[in-house]
C-alpha cells in the first residue's frame, strides 16, 4: 500500500500556470525525487500532450554516456533537450536547476528497484529518513521554460458555499454506491452485516471534507478539487472491528459566476485501507484554447503516476505516465 507521508503533501500550495500556451510555445514538465534525478513525464509539443521518454530501462538500450547522446526517439519531435529548468519545489521555493548527465543510478532504483533513465539536475539531495522509501519522496516538479505562475491557495471564502455542494453530490452519489452493492450481495448482503442501509442514518454521520483545493483559470473560472470521507464502525463482533468502513468520494467542481457545478465526482465504499479507491493532486492548470487543462499526481493502492486532464462538459484524461518509484 502506498504511504501517503511520502506523497505530495496536500496541504502545500501547488502553482497555478497562468499563461496560454501558443502552438509555437512546447514545453515539458518532470518530477524531481528527492535524490535531485528529474524524471520527465510529459511534454506539450503545441497541438497535444506525449511523453515519448521510456518508461523503463531496456536491454537492448544503446550506450547513453552523456546528454548528447540521449536517443532522439525519446525527446519530442523537433525539440531538443533542454538544460535549464524551473522548479517548482512543494515548499514553495521556485528556483532554476540545471540538467548535468543522464542516470539510471537513482533512489528509486536503490530504494524501490525501479529500473529507470533519469536525468542529474544540480539540485541539492534532501534527506530521506527511511531505509525503504516507496513510493520514493519527490522535491517539487519542473517545467523547461519560464511560464508565469500563480500559487494554488486553499479555498477559503468561498469554502462553505462549496462544501455545502460537495456534501450534496456525495449524498446523491453514495446512494448509487450503496444500491450497486447490495444488488451485487443480494440477499445476503455478506460482508457488511451491521451497516447502515438507510439513507437517513447514513447521513446522521459527520461528513469530512479532507481536500478542497482551488486554482482559477486565466478567465476566473473556479476549478476546486475535492476528496471526503464518511465513516461507519463495525459491529464489535466483526473480524476486523477496528477497521471502520469508509465511503470515499472525490471529484471536481467548477464555478462559473459564482455558480458551482460538480464534475468527474464519485464516491467508493471501502474501508479503513482505503483499498480499491484513487487520489489525486492537482499541480498547476493551464488554458489551451477554450479548455483547461490540469497537470495532477493520481495515485491509488499500487500505482502513482502523472495525468493530464481537460475540461469541457466532463473531465477527460489527455495523458498518464507511471511515477517510477513505487
């Protein structure tokens, strides 16, 4: 299971990329570990997103001694590497780092066995405490072009407004979540003896809003990203009664004048692992043409990886590639 201390943490504020990229302006983005290796994850070549730097390290994979020879089948067509980067480190310390020499020596390969190309950066090593970090601790990610920035802020004078939403959508959509199971354990409803099936007693319980972050586009449009949690102990005789039962749910939702509108919401009954449920972090949003495009950490019970999202009428998902690591 992933340990969520040695994810991004949530309650830094992330930045907010506030320009529009024109099809002249390509830039690429990467997550630097905390061994300073910067990992490139996706790259946005002025009509789409791609990410053609491989995944793993192959056997049959030419010499690579330096950053001349790095195989141009692994950088974006007619785009060559770049040796200065931006970075954006998670403490909210923004700094130039420069690429010195491609690598496959890295903490995720010491800690995790992850055989991966990586690329050494001039940046400082932080510490890491533990002797078997994974998923392996990350500094901040980069972009290889000065962008203009804004920082994400917690979502504040609107919060209320928002959570009273978010607590709506999460109600409307626990019930599906509760109707799929019971129609899958019909009639016996095994498993989950002594769990509330009735709406009311349901919602009786606290509601958590864990999450609720907020960046804006260049036009004012409100994007909150939200996660929260209702809990239901477990009768004392159960198995494992000190694992509570947890409906999760997560989701967008985007402000238009004031006006909200959830988008991409579900809610997962699990239960104090978490298991079978996703989370994401949200790291910067860009506007590309009339979408908003979103650049986020998605991690579940055995994945970590960095997707990136559009926004029209739904949220739909442009690119992932996997965060070595894990």
């Amino acid at each position: 299971m992933i340990s969520h201390a040695n994810l991004f943490p949530m309650a830094i504020s992330f930045a907010l990329l506030s320009c529009l990229p024109s099809k002249a302006e390509t830039f690429s983005i990467g997550i630097v570990y905390a061994d300073g290796i910067l990992l490139p994850v996706a790259s946005y070549d002025g009509r789409e997103w791609v990410n053609p730097w491989p995944s793993v390290v192959g056997e049959g994979d030419p010499p690579i001694q330096d950053l001349a020879s790095i195989p141009r089948s692994w950088l974006p067509a007619d785009r060559p590497l770049k040796r200065r980067w931006h970075l954006e480190s998670f403490d909210g310390r923004s700094q130039l780092l420069n690429i010195r020499a491609p690598t496959r020596t890295t903490g995720a390969l010491k800690q995790c066995g992850d055989r991966v190309w990586g690329l050494v950066t001039d940046t400082p090593a932080m510490r890491v405490e533990c002797s078997y970090c994974c998923p392996f601790p990350k500094i901040g990610y980069a972009i290889d072009r000065r962008l203009p920035i804004r920082r994400f802020s917690p979502a504040a004078q609107s919060a209320p407004a928002v959570a009273r939403l978010v607590e709506s959508e999460f109600n409307r959509l626990e019930v599906g979540e509760i109707h799929r199971i019971m129609s899958s354990l019909s009639p016996t409803w095994r498993g989950y003896e002594g769990f509330p099936l009735e709406r009311k007693a349901r919602e009786a319980r606290p509601l958590s809003v864990d999450v609720l972050t907020l960046a804006r586009s260049s036009s004012g449009d409100g994007f909150f990203y939200y996660e929260a949690t209702r809990k239901y102990p477990k009768p004392a005789s159960a198995p494992d009664a000190a694992c509570e039962w947890v409906s999760f749910g997560r989701g967008w939702i985007k402000s238009i004048d004031g006006r909200g509108r959830p988008l991409a919401s579900s809610v997962t009954l699990t239960d104090c692992d978490r298991k079978g449920t996703e989370s994401l972090n949200p790291f910067a949003t860009i506007d590309v043409g009339d979408a908003t495009h979103v650049v986020a950490q998605r991690f579940g019970w055995e994945s970590e990886e960095v997707v990136v999202l559009r926004f029209g009428s739904s949220v739909e998902v442009l690119i992932s590639s996997p965060v070595h690591g894990m």
